[in-house]
C-alpha cells in the first residue's frame, strides 16, 4: 500500500471498510495523515505506526480495533504528531509511560476503550496538549497531579473510570482549564475550589501592555481562552475568538509554554516588534499584549478580527482594490494556514510579500481598459458634428 513510500495521506472517513489496518502503513515513512475513522475495521494498530517521521494526524475512531496502543518503549515517535484521536474503539491495556513523548501533541482522545491501570505521570510531559478525554475507560488508581504541568490544558475528561483517591490540589494552579470532568469514578475527599480567572488575584499577576487606548483589560482576555472558543492552532500556539464587554471582537494569540530563561519565545518579540512597526491595509492591527510576572510562558497578542470573503465577492470598501490585489492576499493568508508549519512563511516573510505586490500583467490592463471602452455609453455622431 506504500510503495516506494510515496504515500502521504490516507482518507477514507465514514465508510464501510472491513479488516484490519495493512501492517505497511506501520511502516510507511512517507505518511503524513490517516484518517480512517468510522468504519468496521478489527484487528490491532500496525507496528511502527506511532513512530512515523512525518506524521501529524491519526484518527481512528468509532471502528472496532482492539490490543493494546503499539507506543514504542524508548524514543522513535513522531515529533510531529498533533491529534490522536482513537475513541470508541475495543483498545485494552496499560498506557505505556511513552505517551509522555508525543512532545507535540494537542489532542489526545483516547474515550470509549478497555484501557486500564494508572494513568502515567509521563503526561504531565505533553506542554502543547489542549483537550485530553480518557472518558469511558478502566483506568485505575489515582488521577496524576503532573497532568497540572499541562498549561495548554482547557478540557479535561477522565469521567466513567475506576479512579480513586483524592482530586490534586495541583488542578487549581491550571489558569486556562474551563472543562474538568471527574464523575463516575471512586473519587473522595473535598471537592476542588474552582479559580475563577476573574480573581483579583489572577489579573495582578499579568501585566497588559497597550499601544493605543484599549476599552477591556487583562481580565477580559483571559476569560476567552477556553475550548469553545479556538479558532486556530499553531507551532507557536493557538488562537482563541473574543468578545470584549463593548462588543468588539478580537483575535487572542497565546504563546507556546516557556520556560523561564529559555532563548526560544517562539516568535514572539519579532512578531511584536514586526507588527507593531508595519502600517498596512492588509495587515491587521496589534493593539498589545499580556505578559505573567510568574512565566514568560503566557503570551497574549490581540487584533481586529477580519472576515474572509472569496476575492469574486468584493465587498463595496473593496471596490477601489484593484482585483489582482485583492487575490495576492487572500494567496498569502493561504499560505499562513498550511497544514504543515515549515510551510508557513513567518510574519516578517509576510509583511515583505505584502509589500511586494505583483503588478497587473499588460495584457490584462489592456483587457480590462477594452472592457470599460466597450461598456461605456456609445455618443451620438450627431452631436459631435454639431
């Protein structure tokens, strides 16, 4: 099935496939994508399927596969992994501790299985993860505190289980988590107070910068950081809508954690020192952003939200834009949106691409002035000769 590893996405979502998975695909070093969910398929996850190079995406959920998650015990997976997604299935067995090394992982839905045993401290490990569902499953034994390690962390579901103990005080310390669901199990003890984001104490702890007169604070954008609201994900983080109390909405940009004294920021002072430089039409503005005197990790830029229209359905503001215009930069924001983040050109390749905008071919300026000429209203030769 991947000869020649020429293979690099495999599709076939919501059909009525039967059999078992080709070992090949375990295999298949070229694989970027398989998305093989809701069908009929059995037997076991191939070998080698986890620790593909080039592997971003698995989803194959609602089938009938069963063993044990074929996770290599030492290194050798993909760092490229964003989404696992095998719910529903008749997977059984511990969670080998090597789930911990999917660095890159930012969803990880593993509900409605047979897993059993504790759920490993290795997934404190996973900093980029955002929704986590071990719903519908046996795991045992106590809910790891390290899962607070997970800054990234909005949704959490571990209900339906066989956990025990008492629910880590280490969950209040997560500031983004809005969704944490613990029910059905043999939890005891208090119950966690919630932290509200609102709290006084919370919104010390940022510190807002502004480069213009902003009508909401640091509050405001905290409370948009939730599931519900993501309209984007990235190597550098991910984006969330929001509403301001005016109405207004804005685009919320949260960095990838940090750590403290790290030389990597993930982009973020050549994007603040980028955008906050630039004048452009087509490039939207940075009213600021939000920093934590406790980590370097929580960074939070703001700017207008713009809706995306087809370059054929020119709104009126548009109509003095001449056409060619208008699709370079519907071309560029294609290009920020690519699958792959090696293919996406970064802020300061696009502010250059922006301004370098390609001129009107001659023969379509003259298409164009032949097209006004044959439209304008004919004038009447009687008129001239008088």
């Amino acid at each position: 099935m991947c000869f020649g590893n020429r293979l690099v996405t495999v599709i076939t979502l919501g059909n009525f496939l039967f059999g078992s998975i080709p070992d090949s695909l375990g295999k298949c070093e070229s694989l970027t994508r398989i998305r093989m969910g809701q069908n009929f398929l059995n037997g076991s996850i191939p070998n080698g399927l986890f620790g593909l190079p080039e592997l971003s995406q698995v989803e194959l959920q609602d089938n009938y596969l069963t063993g044990e998650l074929p996770l290599p015990i030492s290194g050798g997976v993909s760092v490229n992994l964003g989404q696992i997604s095998l719910s529903n299935n008749q997977l059984s067995g511990p969670l080998p501790p090597a789930i911990g090394n999917f660095s890159g992982v930012q969803k990880l839905l593993l509900d409605g299985n047979k897993f059993s045993g504790p759920i490993p401290s290795e997934i404190g490990r996973l900093q980029q993860l955002s929704k986590l569902d071990f719903s519908h499953n046996l795991f045992s034994g106590g809910i790891a505190p390290e899962i607070s390690r997970c800054k990234l962390l909005t949704y959490v579901d571990l209900s339906r289980n066989e956990l025990s103990g008492e629910i880590p005080n280490e969950i209040t310390s997560m500031r983004i988590l809005n969704y944490l669901n613990v029910s059905r199990n043999h939890l005891v003890a208090a119950i966690v107070k919630a932290r509200s984001l609102r709290n006084a104490a919370e919104s010390k702890a940022w510190r807002l910068t502004a480069f213009q007169r902003l009508d909401f604070t640091c509050d405001d954008l905290l409370v948009c950081l939730k599931e519900d609201n993501i309209i984007g994900k990235g190597g550098a983080g991910i984006v969330y809508k929001g509403v301001m109390p005016s109405g207004d909405l804005v685009a919320v940009k949260r960095l990838a954690t940090m750590s403290h004294g790290s030389s990597h920021d993930h982009g973020f002072n050549a994007e603040i020192q980028t955008l906050g430089r630039i004048r452009h039409r087509h490039i939207v503005r940075l009213l600021g952003f939000a920093l934590t005197m406790k980590r370097i990790s929580s960074c939070t830029s703001t700017c207008p939200t713009v809706a995306l229209r087809g370059p054929s359905r020119k709104e009126r503001r548009l109509s003095s834009v001449p056409v060619h215009e208008v699709t370079h930069v519907f071309y560029v924001a294609l290009l920020c949106v690519e699958e792959q983040a090696v293919a996406r050109p970064t802020m300061r390749e696009v502010v250059q691409i922006l301004t370098e905008l390609p001129k009107i071919p001659l023969s379509k300026q003259l298409a164009v002035e032949s097209d006004v000429t044959e439209k304008s209203p004919a004038v009447d030769e009687d008129l001239l000769s008088n």
